[in-house]
C-alpha cells in the first residue's frame, strides 16, 4: 500500500511539472502579475485531475534522487517547448507593433507591458491586449491546457524523445514568426513609405514649408486613422495565426512522442 501511494505522488509530480512548465513559457499565464504561488496551486490542480487518468506505467518509476530529477527535466521540457509555440503568435505581434510604431514616429513614446515586464511602444501594447483578448474570446486557454492534458495520451511519463527534426521545425517556427509580424505590419508601413515619399515631394515643391514640423502630427493621424480601419484585418490574422499555433502544438507533439 505504502509502495502504491509512492508510485502514485511520483506521478502526481511529474504531472505538475510537466504543467508547470506550460505556466513557464505560455502567454499570459506566464506573466510576473500572475503570483509564482497561484501559477504552483494551478498546477497541482490540474495535475491533481489529471493523475488518476493516467494509465499505469508498465515499470515502476525511478526512486533514485539522480534518475528521477532527469526525468523532471524531461517533463519540464515538454511544458515549455509548447508553451514557447503558442507564445510565438505573441511574439510576432510584437514585431508587427514594433514596425509599425518606427514607421509612424510612435517609437518615442512607451509604455509598460506588464506582461513582459518592459517598455514596449504603443502600437506594440495595443496588438498584444488584442491578441490575449482574442485568446480568451475564442477559449484558446482552455485549448492550451486541453493540448498539454492530450500529451499524456501521446507521451507517456519519461517518454519524451528529442529528434533533430524537432530542433529543427522550433527555429523554422521563429522564421515564420517575423514572416508573420511583418504581414500583420505591412498595410501599415507601406502607407507610411507613400506618406513619407509624398512629404519628401512637397517639401521639394513648396521648400518653405517646415516638412518636419508638419509631417510629424501628420503621420501619427494617419497612422491611427489606419489602425482604426485595420482592426478587422487583424483579427482575421489571429484567427489564421491562432490556428496555426494548434496545428503546430500536434506536430510537435507528434515529434516529441
């Protein structure tokens, strides 16, 4: 009995830190605003449903600290390479907020994002609230979860297996994620560069104009003019992006088990 409920906590933790390691590196739920205590209790909540609906291991787990604690590792490894690919949809939003407040003179001013625990320009904030509101709007917390939980079906405990495949499909996802950002920014810079070489033009016909001076406010209305007209278009880059993410989550799922 004593041996079946040792059996039993070593699971249980194993569970919870493969989810702890979600809570590291997933959006949002890796924010410093959410407590370091909440993010544990979290877990071993999650953990604690999760545990009896795990088959039984056809060996018994490792008992030795050295053995044991490698196989932590793995699991923690699990958590975090697909909280890293759903955090990739965030990250590239950055990039588009980043280009975005270059091009329209916004890169001056900025603010902090508690999530990052940064400065970030203001374009920047206002696509990363878009995307975490779009996150929760379409239950993509509640998938993130349910997509580690369905780990357990694939990728038993200690079966973690890293393929140079894997290694390689993670730094292809970093490429799409600048591809990403920069269709997300682009409507925006190209209106920006005719802006600009429009301003250049009118200096050159009417040279007692104070281009600098006009072209400033100028830019930074047309620029939120613009964002105002691009939420849609937006939004229906999350919603491709966010399905992606998950399509991504499988695949590395799959090359993990």
């Amino acid at each position: 009995m004593i041996l079946f409920e040792a059996e039993v906590f070593k699971v249980f933790a194993l569970v919870m830190v493969r989810f702890s390691g979600l809570f590291i590196s997933a959006p949002i739920l890796n924010s410093d605003n959410f407590p370091a205590l909440g993010k544990a209790a979290f877990a071993a909540m999650l953990a604690f449903m999760v545990t009896p609906v795990i088959p039984a291991q056809p060996d018994p787990l490792p008992g030795e600290a050295l053995a044991f604690g490698l196989l932590a590792v793995s699991e923690l490894l699990i958590g975090l390479i697909l909280g890293f690919v759903m955090n990739l949809i965030f990250a590239a939003v950055q990039v588009a907020g980043q280009v975005m407040d270059m091009l329209s003179g916004f890169a001056l001013v900025n603010v902090f994002n508690p999530a990052f625990e940064a400065q970030v320009p203001i374009f920047g904030f206002f696509l990363f609230i878009l995307a975490a509101l779009f996150l929760f709007v379409s239950d993509g917390h509640h998938v993130m979860i349910y997509g580690l939980w369905s780990t357990f079906e694939q990728i038993p405990l200690g079966g973690l297996v890293v393929r140079p495949d894997l290694l390689h499909d993670v730094t292809a996802l970093g490429r799409i994620m600048f591809v990403q950002g920069l269709l997300i920014a682009a409507p925006i810079g190209s209106a920006m560069l005719l802006t600009y070489a429009s301003l250049g033009l009118l200096g050159r016909v009417v040279p007692q104009m104070h281009v600098i001076v006009v072209g400033f406010p100028l830019t930074i209305a047309f620029a939120l003019l613009l964002m105002a007209f691009m939420v849609g278009f937006i939004l229906m880059m999350l919603d491709g992006m966010f399905d992606d993410m998950f399509r991504h989550m499988s695949r590395m799922i799959r090359m993990m088990s």
